[in-house]
C-alpha cells in the first residue's frame, strides 16, 4: 500500500500512519515530480481548506497517473467539511482513474483565525471509533462514496466563487514576525511550497503561499503571528513530532 499525504499540523500524518503503509509527502512528490504510482492500494490524504480540496492537492491528483486495484481518499476537517467529498468524486487522475472510496474524519479544529488552540479537542474516544471504522472499510477495500447535503454543497458552491486559499500571497501579508525569532529556519523546512527563506535571521515570505499554517503553527518560538489569530496558543497533533513534518529538500 502506498499513502500519500499532505499535513501542516500532523492531523492527516497520523492517520495515515495509522493506515501503514509507504508514506509519500505530496508536497516533495510535487517537488521531485513524483507523479507515477503503482501500487495495490494507494490512499490521498490531506485537510479541508476553505470548506474545499486544497488547489494543489486538486492539482496533483490530476497530474498524477495513479495504477491500482483500489483508490481511497479521506479528507480531515475541524469543524465543518463542506462538500470537500463531492468535490473529491468529481476528480479523474491523469490515467482517468476515479476515487473507490471517499470519506471524510472529523480531527482537532487548527485554524487559528476561527479557533482557540486552546480550546482544540482531539483524542477522543468517539474519534478514535471513527477512525477504527475507517480503518475496516479500507481493509475489506469497501467501495463507499461519502454524500454531501444540500447544505454542505451551498457552501462548499459559495467558497470557491472566491475563494481565500489559492496560492500566491495567501496568508503572508497577515503573518508578523516578533523579537522571539532565532532564524533557526524551522519554517523553511515545514513550507511545503518553499515559499520561505531566511533573512537577517528572520524569516521572509514570498509570494506562494497556501494558507497551510505549518510555518505559524509549529515555530518552536512561537515568534510567527497572525493578525486575526483567536489567541496565541498553537496547535500539533499529539501524535506527531516536529522532525515528521518538516519538508525534504
């Protein structure tokens, strides 16, 4: 089996460890142009942005010729998914393969514009239930297509006609950077983009930002702000260290 991954703050890395398997970033697929996979099973992994797929991993999932018997994908989400799984059903790989099976997993919320980090709930015993019942679906290899509601698919609809997570400035031009800075360049190896640099012993963000939060979220000085930030408290999946999540060069 062959999962691929994309996680900022470890929520989708820890479930696809649990999965097992070989574990493949997207992003440094996207980076060494690894777009060719074959295996018996291959997984997509990644969180909601925006109530939407992420555009990048849309990309990807288009860019990539994906041979296998059995294709999943489960989508993480905080507090609401959208129609992240209608969405999801739509997308055809290079080769034209379709999804056979499409969930979604409700994790600790991590916006830190919507929640208090704080306040994030994870662990729990009706969310580790979830994820058993993912795991059997995938093991029996069971053909399932999360539905989305009216409602979820009205907002999902509303989000894209302008949405706020396309790469490009993204969240830069909202991110300030305190005195409690060290340069140690956490950040540039946590950005999937490559979209920070180090300068003057502090980082410098350029203009090819997801929206991801990794850089913010896991600065071991917790010196990366947001303007619009509920408190100053961050958020990593208790499971998942710091090394896990950085990005191969």
């Amino acid at each position: 089996m062959t999962v691929l991954y994309f996680s900022s703050t470890g929520n989708s890395l820890y479930i696809a460890k649990r999965i097992g398997g070989k574990l493949l970033s997207i992003p440094e697929c996207i980076h060494k142009e690894v777009f060719d996979i074959e295996d018996s099973e291959v997984g997509i992994i990644f969180p909601v942005y925006g109530l939407c797929v992420p555009p990048f991993i849309m990309d990807f999932i288009k860019n990539a010729s994906i041979r296998t018997s059995y294709l999943f994908a489960l989508a993480t989400y905080g507090f609401f998914p959208g129609a992240v799984c209608g969405q999801l059903s739509g997308i055809r790989t290079k080769n034209g393969r379709s999804f056979d099976y499409i969930n979604r997993l409700k994790m600790a919320e991590n916006c830190v514009t919507f929640s208090d980090m704080a306040k994030s709930e994870g662990d729990s015993k009706k969310q580790q239930a979830q994820i058993d019942e993912l795991l059997a679906d995938l093991t029996d290899h069971r053909r399932f297509i999360r539905g989305d509601s009216p409602f979820k698919k009205l907002m999902t609809k509303n989000h894209l006609k302008n949405y706020e997570f396309e790469t490009g400035v993204g969240i830069a031009d909202m991110l300030t950077v305190s005195d409690d800075c060290r340069g140690c360049g956490t950040c540039v190896s946590l950005c999937p983009m490559k979209n920070i640099s180090i300068s003057d012993r502090a980082p410098v963000f350029g203009s090819n930002c997801i929206s991801c939060g990794a850089c913010l979220q896991n600065c071991p000085q917790n010196a990366i702000n947001h303007k619009k930030e509920k408190s100053v408290a961050r958020y990593r999946n208790p499971h998942i260290s710091l090394e896990e999540l950085k990005i191969s060069s």
